[in-house]
C-alpha cells in the first residue's frame, strides 16, 4: 500500500513539475520571443510583442499588449499596432508544438498605409514577393473580433490623407462584417465615407454595402466587392453618384507636352499605342460596373447623365451600355451612346465599337488620348480597331473640324472584294475652307490618325466644283493632310479656282489637266514627272509648294507648243472661243461680256490679295508659240515674286525671226497694282509680220527688219485701269529695205500707178526708213511722230489713242515724190475702237476733189482730171531719214 501511494505521490509530482514547467514556458520571454519569430516569419515583417499574458483553461487564452509591426525603411511610424491581440489556441496542438489559433479578438488596432509621390506603397513587397514554406501555411482563426479599429491612408502622390475607423460586427472568420466609417481629404476637397465591409479572409475577398461617400460636393453610393482569391483579382461594383472628378486622382496626366512631337528626334507614339497605355494592366484584373453619375469630370471635360455597364475580363473591356450627355458652354446638350469591346495586343489598342452621336465633340470625349482638335461627329459608327487603323460597317457620319476649316458627310464600308487586302470605301461630301467637294474613295485598314509615319493606301477621286483630283497613293492623317504620296491626275475650269483652297496665288488659265507624282509632308507638295495642258497649250515639268503662313511655289515648266491666247486670262482677258478653243464656261461669260460691252481691256479685278500672300519663283519656256496675226516663235522667262513684289526678268520673246526682250516689275503692296515695263526690239522681220497679218501676196515681194525700244509705267486694279492710267512711249524704227508696190501706192491712194505697176510687172519699191513714236500719258497714246519714206513717196501720221475709252483717231497722208497722175494723196483716217476699228478713205478732202473733178467734167472734159493730178515735190515733206533714225538713236 504504500508502495502504491508513492507511486502516485511521485505521479503526481511530475504532472504538477510538468504542468509547472508548461506555465512557466508559456509565460516566459522566450516563448514570446518565438511567438515573435513565427509571426514575422509569416508577415515577412519584424513583429515586436511588449508583453503578454495567458488565460489559464481549456481553451487556452493568449494575450499580447502592445503587438507593433514594422514598416518599411522608408517610414517612421509602425505599419501595424494593436493594443491587446488575445489568441486563443488549441492546447492539444500546442503541447504538440503546433500553433492553431481558435479565436483572435484584437482591441485597438491601428494600420497604416502609405504611399510615396514616385508610387511604391508600404505593402508592395508583401504581394510581390513569394512566399516562404511557413507563410505558405497561414494562421487563420475559427473566430475573429476588431473593437475600436482604425486604418490610416496617406497617399504623397494624389495628396490623399484618410482616417477610417473599422469594427467587427461579430466574431465569424468565414464571413468578417466591419462596420466601416472615416474622414479626410483628398487633395483640397474633404472626404466622408462609410459602409458594411464583408471580408472572407481565408478566400481572400471582400464586399461593401450600403456604401455611402462624398468628396467635397460629390456624392457617391452604392455596393463594392473585391476577390483577392483569383487568378485575377476582381472587382465589381454598383455606384450611383452625382459627380465624380478623375482628375483629382490623376488618373489623366497627360499634358500638352506629352502629347506634342518630341524634340529630340524619337518617333511619336501613335494613337493607339498612346490609348493602351491608358488601359494597360487590365489583363491582370477583371471587373464588373454598372455607374451612373450626374457628371464625370476627367482630363479637363465633363460628362452629364453618364450611365455605364462594362465587364472586364481577360484585358477585355466588354461595354454592353455607355451613354452620356455631353454639355458644352450653353448648347443644346449632345449625345453619345456606345457598345462593344477594347483590349490591348502587342501594346496596341483592338477594339469593336458600335456608336450613335449627336454632335459629340471628339477633342472633349477623347482628351485622355490627346489627340488634338478632333472635330465633332454625328450619326452611326460601327468600327474596329486593329494595328492602328479604323475599319467601318455600314457607318454613316457628320464630321466637322473648324480648326481644320473641314466639313464632312459620308458613308464607309470596308471592302474586300477586289481590291488588295481590306480597303475601306468612303463616299460622301464635304467642305474645306468652304469650298463645297465630293469624294470617292478606296482607303486600307491603317488609318492612323495622328502619326506620321503611318501611311495608308488610298485611291479614287476627289471633286470640287469642275475641279477634279484622281490620286493612286497613300495617305497619312487624311482629315489633317498631313502626308500624301502617290500618282495623281488633277483637272479643272482654271487652276486660279485652287486659291482659296491652297492659300496659293495660282494663275487664272484656261482649263487645264495634268498629271504626275506627288509627294506631301511637313507642308511641302512636290509634283514630278507633271505632264499635261492647259486650254490648246502643252506643259511640262516640276513643281513645289510650300503652304503656311507665307506659301511659296517654285516651278521649272515648258511647253512644246503655246497658244498665245491661253495667256490672256492672266490679264484678266477671255481667250478665244469658239468649237475648236478650249475655255471654260466663266471665260465664256468673260468674252460675252467683252462683246457686249465693246471692251478690249475689260474692267474684271485681280486677286491682289493673292499676290500679297504668296511668293513665286518660275522659270518657263515655250519652243513654239502660236498667236494669230502676229508671228511669235518662241517664250522664256523667269519670274520672282516676292513679298507682293513680282520682277521678270529677263522676257525673251521670239518675233518676226528677231526678239523682243522686256524686263517687268510690278508691285501689289498697295490696293491697286503699280508697276513698269522696258521693251527692247530687235531685228524684227516685216515680211513675218505681213505674212502673219493676212497679207502673204504684199509680204512675199517685202523685205527689211526693224527694232524699237518701249518704257511703260503703269497702276491700277484691272487691266481696264491699268492701261486707263498707262504712261509711256514706245519707238520704232526702220532704216532700209523693200516694200511691195502696191502697199507702197496704195497708201496715197495712188490707183493708177498700183494698176501700172501690176501691168507692167514692177512689183517692189525701195523703203528708205520708217520711224514710229507713240507717247502715253494718263492713258491717252499720241503718235507724236509716224514717218515714212519710199523712193516712190513720203508718209506721214497724226492722232492718239484713248486707252480708258479704248477710242482711236489717226490720220495717214502721203506725198508723191515725183508728179502723179490719178492721185488721190487723201488721209487714210483710222477711227473707231481698238475692238473694231475703222479705215476711212472717203474724207473731206477726197469728196472735195471728186466734186472738182465733176464740175470740170461739165465745163470742159479735159478739166476733170485736173483734181488729180499731184505736181510732186514730196521729198520735201515729214523730218527725212537722217532726222528720224537720229531721233531713234538718241
């Protein structure tokens, strides 16, 4: 018996030494310190226990006081602190050496998060890092309970400071209810919250009810809910609020620098690139929304009536509703609705849209891109985005673009049928700079719109008015023009009706067709190869333009053949018309009116305005030029406009087998043209002239050639007041050769000797010289000096032009050189307009004569020739050669 009660007496003693030793472990530091080590062994943060305390019973309870975790280097507050962290733990497993928690109650809890300006946060590290073997194995309780919580958020980047009490609502682990409430400020507004937070921790997801916030004036509410748990972490979410401002969150940063082309050379982000961007990192979440807000301010705009459904599921962006008013200054409110889906592949945007907008102005809608003044649209849109360009179905659109000065309506439709690859087929009209066009035309798929290194194909036909342009090439940016290549063929009534398109003075000319290669960017438009004609003439060559606020054009051109009169509409003057001319149905109207009124110089203004704005330089040569009644050969000149001041020089005109060079300058600084003109005749043939003239009997027995000078000044702003106002003199003069007889008689009138001389077989008569000299004054030209001499008779003119009323009236006499018989030595009288002149050879004078000549017939036959008959003498008559050619020379 005793035996046995030693046995248990010793039993005893070592359960008690045991158990003992179990408390005095439990309550020591070093099994503080190894609850110490395992928590930061799972937390991956030091973990600091002040001190601690056990409930003694089944379940065992351990109380931490003072439990802080550290932070990261960077910050200087604890990440977490708790007052009292009570675990209770299950004693089986610990006897065992095993940790399993039974409840956790935590008093007092405070938590920080913080997140620097250049955006690494305080808990980065603990997602991003894998997990060790002993975090893999999570302490998770059966019961949790947080009294008192709070969470503080300070965000350096967004200006975001938040303070957010937290309380569980009861002691579940599988589903932890918080009550959730807080106060701060985001960047200068304040901010409230609250809401019935629901965590599963050991799924890792969460959800918030009955959730109500307000930044500064806005509010928002509704329900949240976040899984952690996933692949792909998701969020969903139901909201309705009255404004939401996204940029106070910077979620839209960029800037007009961002957007503008780089300076140091590297290529810009296109535009797709660029929306990607805004969307990258949707791959690694999903999402469900269901919005509604009053206004969504974001990047500077504003959104009304917003209403959004979207689901975000492997990087796609699935809208099934997207609608908004969008207000602009005090407008009728716009409208915008869409559905489809974007996503991002290989870093470029991909997406299937299908759109209805009232007016919706895309520079406001689309600002986050920055892709500059977009314009407005209106109507239907169905489009996908792919490799950077915009393919249509069955789309029907407005577009307008003031800051481009562009208007458009048109339908597209993408098409494969034959064509190379897909091609997109727009049809529609439009306006540019206010110029009404059509269009047809065939596009392909890469319709980038902002980069320009990205060219797409284009073909079809353009046109404007009669204007019109067939272009074979590619494209980029075609709302903005900003390059262009390709074959092209381009027509039209007169290349003058480009001006206002072009902002180029281009010369008004009969119609014209050319053809040749393109080249446009950076505001430069090279033609090469340029082949083609204007009205009857040929023309040939290159061609540049530059466009901006000074366009400056250079041409190198040349014509195999020229119709002198293509030229005339340069002057305001209508070409000729007729079944085999070619004009346009404006310079019809122009040579009407010119009938009508009588007028040579018609009083049609120039485009001085034109003039002013642009800058030329041309060098032209034509190798046959054809004029009627005048034998021009050949042209060539170079010509420099510059500043509103325009310099030929040289002109170089072939006539008559001889030249005329001419050096031209005018000015259009002023409201009316001023200018001057120096001639210099040389060695011209005067059989051409006759022979051109109508005259090839009189010009095949004439020989001899003559020269001249001409210095003109003049101003005005049509060429009615150009020549109204011409001042001037104009030289010319012969010294020998031969003229035909009957020319020569017939200007004296001198029938009988013309009859003799066809009889008789002489055909030629000698010219000794011949001096010309017209002298213009505010538009009135005298022919101050018209001499002739013959060795047959001398010739001599008076009279003047009216140039402002385009009247004539000119006097021609001759004096036989020996007596003549059957002379009637009367005037030739020229009068009338310059239009349609008069020759009148009955004068006074010659009446006079013939009424002598009758009453001599009645006294005394004999007597009736006695009128005409001329005693000669005319070698006394007019200056004399010597004289004239001496006045020529000087």
């Amino acid at each position: 018996m005793k035996k046995i009660t030693r046995r248990v007496a010793i039993t005893l003693g070592v359960v008690l030494l045991v158990l003992a030793a179990a408390v005095l472990f439990l309550e020591s530091a070093w099994f503080r310190g190894w609850l110490e080590g395992r928590a930061s062994a799972q937390l991956g943060r030091e973990v600091v226990i002040v001190d601690h305390g056990i409930d003694w019973g089944v379940p065992l309870t351990l109380r931490l006081s003072e439990v802080r975790v550290a932070n990261v280097r960077w910050a200087e507050e604890p990440m977490a602190r708790f007052d009292e962290l009570a675990v209770t733990l299950n004693v089986g497993a610990l006897l065992q050496r095993e940790l399993e928690l039974e409840r956790i109650g935590v008093i007092r809890p405070q938590i920080r998060l913080l997140r620097r300006e250049d955006g690494t946060t305080n808990v980065s590290d603990l997602f991003d890092q894998e997990p060790t073997e002993e975090q893999a194995s999570p302490l998770w309780p059966e019961a949790f309970a947080i009294e008192q919580g709070r969470l503080l958020y300070r965000d350096a980047a967004r200006d975001v400071d938040l303070d957010i009490a937290f309380e569980t609502l009861g002691e579940s682990v599988d589903e932890l209810s918080l009550d959730v409430h807080g106060e701060g400020h985001a960047q200068d507004a304040s901010v409230q919250l609250q809401g019935r937070m629901h965590l599963e921790l050991e799924e890792r997801r969460g959800r918030v009810e009955a959730f109500e916030g307000r930044i500064g004036e806005s509010r928002l509410e509704g329900r949240l809910a976040l899984d952690l748990g996933r692949d792909a972490p998701r969020l969903a979410a139901e909201l309705d609020g009255d404004a939401l401002d996204l940029d106070r969150w910077g979620l839209f940063e960029t800037s007009e620098k961002e957007v503008a082309s780089p300076q140091d050379g590297t290529p810009q982000e296109t535009w797709d690139r660029r929306a990607a961007q805004v969307l990258e990192g949707m791959e690694a979440f999903e999402a469900d929304l269901d919005l509604s807000l009053g206004r969504l301010h974001y990047a500077g705009q504003s959104l009304h009536d917003l209403s959004v459904s979207v689901t975000l599921e492997e990087g796609r962006l699935s809208i099934a509703r997207l609608q908004a008013l969008q207000q602009l200054d005090e407008e009728t409110p716009r409208s915008l609705n869409v559905q489809g889906w974007l996503e991002v592949e290989e870093q470029r945007l991909v997406a299937d849209l299908q759109a209805q907008l009232d007016r919706i102005d895309l520079t406001a809608a689309l600002a986050p891109l920055g892709l500059g003044r977009l314009g407005t649209l209106n109507g239907n849109l169905n489009t996908r985005v792919t490799g950077g360009g915009l393919l249509f179905e069955d789309t029907a659109l407005d577009y307008r673009n003031p800051h481009w000065g562009l208007t458009l309506s048109f339908s597209a439709d993408t098409r494969t049928e034959n064509v190379e690859g897909r091609r997109i087929h727009l049809i529609g009209d439009g306006r540019y700079e206010q110029e009404p066009f059509t269009f047809d035309l065939l596009i392909g798929p890469l319709l980038d719109l902002t980069h320009a290194d990205t060219p797409y194909p284009i073909s079809g036909d353009l046109t404007s008015g009669e204007t019109r342009l067939w272009i074979d090439g590619s494209v980029v940016q075609p709302f903005a023009l900003e390059a262009l290549e390709g074959n092209f063929r381009l027509e039209g009534p007169s290349p003058a009706e480009l001006t206002e398109l072009t902002g180029i003075a281009l010369p008004e000319l009969p119609p014209y067709r050319v053809n040749g290669y393109l080249r446009y960017q950076d505001d430069l438009l090279t033609i090469n190869e340029l082949d083609g004609g204007f009205g009857d003439s040929d023309v040939a060559g290159d061609v540049r333009l530059r466009f901006g606020a000074r366009p400056k054009l250079w041409a190198t051109l040349v014509s195999q053949q020229l119709e002198a009169d293509d030229l005339l509409p340069l002057f305001g003057m209508s070409p000729k018309t007729g079944p085999s001319e070619t004009e346009s149905a404006e310079q019809r109207q122009w040579e009407a009116e010119e009938r009508r009124t009588g007028k040579l110089f018609p009083d049609r203004a120039w485009n001085l305005e034109a003039l002013r704005n642009t800058d030329i330089v041309l060098d032209y040569e034509a190798s046959d030029v054809q004029a009627e009644h005048v034998p021009f050969e050949d042209l060539e000149l170079a010509l420099e406009l510059e500043q509103g001041v325009m310099t030929v020089d040289p002109l170089l005109v072939g006539l008559g087998g001889g030249r005329v060079r001419a050096s031209w300058v005018m000015e259009a600084r002023q409201a009316a043209l001023e200018g001057d003109l120096q001639l210099a005749l040389d060695q011209i043939n005067l059989r051409a002239l006759l022979d051109e003239a109508g005259l090839p009997d009189v010009a095949r027995d004439t020989l001899g050639v003559f020269g001249g000078r001409g210095e003109f000044r003049y101003h005005g702003r049509s060429m009615h007041e150009v020549m109204a106002g011409l001042d001037g003199e104009l030289e010319l003069a012969m010294s020998r050769g031969w003229l035909d007889i009957i020319a020569a008689e017939l200007l004296p009138l001198n029938v009988a000797n013309a009859l003799v001389a066809a009889l008789t077989g002489e055909e030629q008569v000698q010219l000794e010289c011949t001096y010309v000299r017209f002298v213009a004054d505010d538009g009135l030209a005298d022919l101050a000096n018209f001499f002739m001499a013959t060795e047959i008779a001398h010739f001599e003119g008076a009279g003047a032009i009216n140039l402002a009323t385009e009247r004539m009236d000119m006097a021609f006499q001759g004096h036989n050189v020996d007596p003549t018989l059957f002379t009637g030595n009367s005037p030739v009288e020229l009068k009338g307009t310059l239009r349609d002149p008069e020759v009148n050879v009955i004068t006074e004078e010659l009446m006079a004569r013939g009424a002598l000549s009758l009453l001599g017939a009645l006294v005394a036959p004999p007597l009736a020739v006695l009128p005409w008959v001329d005693p000669g003498g005319g070698e006394q008559v007019g200056m004399g050669c010597e004289r004239a050619l001496s006045a020529f020379e000087e």
